[in-house]
C-alpha cells in the first residue's frame, strides 16, 4: 500500500475510533473554537482597529428574551454557533457542554443515562449560556441555588483571542465574575455543569394556602427543608395562593402518575388552581421530565393572552400538538405597533428579593402592577464574589418572585411603575434578572449590583475597547 492510502487507511480508522468513543463532539468544538472563532474572527476584530464593539453573532430575535438588542446592528457579530454536547463524566459528576446546548436537549440527553442536572430553568429553549452570563432558576435552587451556582468551570474566549479556562481555583475571579455579566468579559465557548442522579418520578403535594401572612409563613417554612427536592408557589390573588413540595423518587402509584406535559393535557397553572378551587390538597407523580418542564406548553401563563381559548379541552386535543409558538417566532413576527402596545400593557419580570421580604414585596407587586398568578421560586444565594450575593457575610435564603402578564393596576404606566418596583427591589438588598425591561439609570444600577469585580476584571483584560459594559446591552435605551 502507498504512504498516502496508508495515511488515508490510517485517519479513517481514526475517524472511526473517535466516533465510536463519542469523541467526535470534542474535536469539532475545539475546531470551531480555534479556527472559527478567535483565530480568524476576533483577528479580523483586531485588523479593524477595534472601532467597533464585539458581540455574539446570533440573532436577538432567537433569544428568549421579549426584547431585541438594537446593539447587534452597529457591533462586530461573532459567530459562535456551537451546540454540543461535549462530554458526560459520570466520575467527575460533570457534563460538558457549548453554550447553546438547551435545556430541552440537556435533559433529554442526561434523564435515559441516570443523570439530570441540579437546577433545569423550565423553558426548554433556554440555552447554557444565557443562564450563565444571565441567570437561571428553578424550584431546586433552594437547595443548589442560581444555575451559576452548578457550575464548576467556564472556558472563555477573551478579548485579545486567548483560550481561556476558570473555575473556584483557577482564575478564580473570572469565573465569579462571569455570572450576570452578558457577554461583556468574553465569549463563553464551553462550560462544565455539576450533575446528580435523575429518578423517574416526581412526588408533588399540592396545598392551597389563603392568607397573605400564612402564604409567606409557609412558603418560608417549606423552602427551608432540605428534604423537600422542589418549592414552589404559585399565588392566584393577595390572599390565596397554592404551595407545592416535590420529592424525587423511582416508585410511584399508577393511579397517580399525572404526565403533564403531553399535548392534551391542561396546562399546569390551571391544572393547579383546580386545588385551589377544590380547597383540597393533593398528591401526584409526575415523570421527572415533565416536571422539568412543566410551565413550557404555557410559557408558564402567557399563552393565555395569545391564545386565550388555548386551554379548552378541545383546542388542546385538536390543536395542542403545535403549541407553544416559539418565542423567536412572535419576536420574529412581531410589528412596531403591536411591540410598543405590549410594552405598554404588558409586564415580564422577575425580581430576586430576601426571603425576609416577601410579604412586603407581594404587597408591592399587588400595589404597583396587580399581575396574577405571581410565581415564587427559593433559592440560597453564597456569598460569592460578582455582582450578585447578599449583603451580609453568609448565604441567605431569597425568593424569585415572576410577574408576567398584564397589569390590572389603573391607570398603569410601565416607565413610571417599573422604576418604581426597581427602587422597591434596591431597598431590600435585591436584584432584577436582566433578561427584562430595566429603567435603571447607571448609578441606579450599579447601586443594585456589585460592580467592584467586574469593573477591576474590565480594567485588567482590556475589555472597555472589545465589549461594552453590561448595562449598555440590558438598559431599556439598548432594546426595542
């Protein structure tokens, strides 16, 4: 045989060795990264003089979030499409994955292998690196805390086009300041994400609760036990509201497997205000994905303003196959007119405030927005270094409380009450999610977050010429 059809013979084989070891992800992501992304793109960034900011290449219109970046048209787009799965170290307990892995592809990948993550944000089209250089949340996090709190180490592309890996002991004040910071440090190309077991079945009691005192009492109470695996709440008015704890298990009674998220099924608020209505509690077993992603067929209680009648028996059985419409698509399709009513009468928020605070801050809710059901989520937040931790010395119990939906508040004026839920949230010590409208003036904001690392970080990589600061993309002047 030739040298050169030996050489062909030879990569062949190693074409095939790699993708029986599942190594193929790997190279490719290395490839891109390499090649792709800061070799020739972030060069070309340099050859221009650096005029112009940097920023990911992929449309705002895919992203999650309800508003565009209007930064994307007049900044350098990077391309960094990279959406694998990387590697499931069943040893380490870590999976590692590029940041546009969803989490609709991360369980459907871990749950047949006996693994999920700690913390699974509802929506299946949330990628890992939105919950990273934003945030995410589940009704796990009183255990785990944020999605960031999962992770074990990042790897970043910086400005001048180095490779960067950090973690708690290596370069560790990047890997704290990495959280929250949307892009505006690096490009994030990998990350590594803790994993525990995955059960079949989540055990969920459902309790309605009446009483704006007894609801935060015993949403307080639950959250604080470590057995419960889930808390959540979900509050119908002032003064009623239904709290549900969830326990993983492999076991479960037929007669009580409740599989939520098939397409005919009701959508799972409604499914729980029934409990409310009944002025009874329950039990059921739900098959762990479903749980996982249980607020997706609904996009949690939205749907109801675009389809209202989405939730008949007979739409669900006809039609509830084709929804939920992604969200891409209604941004993608989207009018000038109808997006500037929307953001007129319409509120998506999420505010992060001590547990301490909740009766307050549910009056505050009621007062300026009266936007049911509001959702309640726990966490624990470290006292980490970044721009989010508590203000005292030791982790602290907090609570997300999401607003989404119209106001019924009279006379509602979205500039005027956002700015004033926003000093609300500042007074208590807490922190506004920036996938949102924010109203914040700078010094307002950084009066909410720590800036002390981000901006010494900033300094030090020469990141003020290749990314602009965070608040520049997230404030309402950056989005339409």
């Amino acid at each position: 045989m030739s040298p050169v059809w030996s050489l062909v013979a030879g990569l062949l084989l190693l074409l095939l060795w790699v993708r029986h070891r599942g190594l193929e992800a790997v190279l490719v992501h290395h490839r891109w990264v390499f090649f792709s992304c800061y070799l020739l793109q972030v060069r070309e960034w340099k050859n221009e003089d650096s005029k112009r900011y940097m920023c990911t290449g992929r449309p705002g219109w895919l992203t999650v979030s309800l508003r565009v970046g209007k930064y994307k048209k007049t900044h350098k787009n990077i391309m960094i499409n990279l959406m694998d799965i990387l590697e499931v170290d069943s040893e380490r307990q870590v999976v590692r994955v590029e940041p546009l892995v969803t989490m609709g592809q991360l369980t459907a990948h871990l749950n047949p292998m006996g693994w999920t993550i700690p913390v699974v944000p509802e929506l299946d089209d949330l990628t890992v690196g939105g919950l990273i250089m934003g945030t995410g949340i589940e009704s796990s996090s009183h255990i785990y805390g944020l999605f960031q709190h999962t992770c074990v180490a990042y790897e970043l592309v910086l400005a001048d086009g180095s490779l960067v890996r950090c973690s708690p002991t290596e370069n560790s004040d990047l890997f704290y300041a990495v959280p929250w910071s949307c892009g505006t440090l690096g490009f994030l190309v990998a990350a590594e994400i803790k994993m525990i077991p995955a059960k079949k079945y989540v055990k969920i009691h459902y309790e309605p609760v009446r009483g704006l005192q007894k609801i935060c009492e015993k949403f307080t109470e639950e959250s604080k036990k470590k057995e419960n695996s889930f808390v959540e709440g979900l509050v119908y008015s002032l003064e009623e509201a239904v709290i549900m704890t969830g326990a993983l298990t492999d076991e479960a009674e037929q007669s009580k497997i409740n599989r939520i998220g098939n397409y005919y099924k009701p959508w799972f608020f409604k499914h729980v205000e029934k409990y409310l209505k009944a002025d009874r509690t329950g039990v059921e077993y739900i098959p762990s994905r479903h749980y996982y992603h249980r607020h997706t067929r609904s996009i949690f209680w939205e749907l109801q303003d675009i389809i209202p009648f989405g939730n008949n028996p007979v739409f669900r059985y006809l039609f509830g196959w084709m929804v939920p419409p992604k969200i891409s698509l209604l941004k993608l399709t989207q009018g000038e007119a109808i997006r500037k009513l929307y953001e007129q009468h319409h509120v998506v928020q999420d505010m992060l405030v001590p547990m301490k605070s909740l009766e307050k801050s549910i009056q505050t809710f009621h007062a300026d927005l009266n936007v049911y059901p509001l959702w309640l989520c726990p966490f624990i937040l470290p006292n980490n270094p970044g721009m989010v931790h508590p203000k005292g010395d030791e982790t602290e119990l907090y609570v997300d409380i999401g607003a989404y939906g119209e106001p019924k508040r009279k006379q509602f004026e979205a500039r005027a009450s956002m700015r004033q839920m926003e000093k609300f949230v500042r007074s208590v010590h807490g922190f506004q999610m920036l996938y949102a409208d924010c109203y914040m003036t700078r010094e307002e904001f950084w009066d909410m977050f720590d800036g002390s690392l981000y901006h010494k970080l900033r300094e030090q990589m020469n990141c003020k010429d290749a990314f602009p600061e965070v608040y520049d993309k997230i404030c309402k002047a950056a989005r339409h």
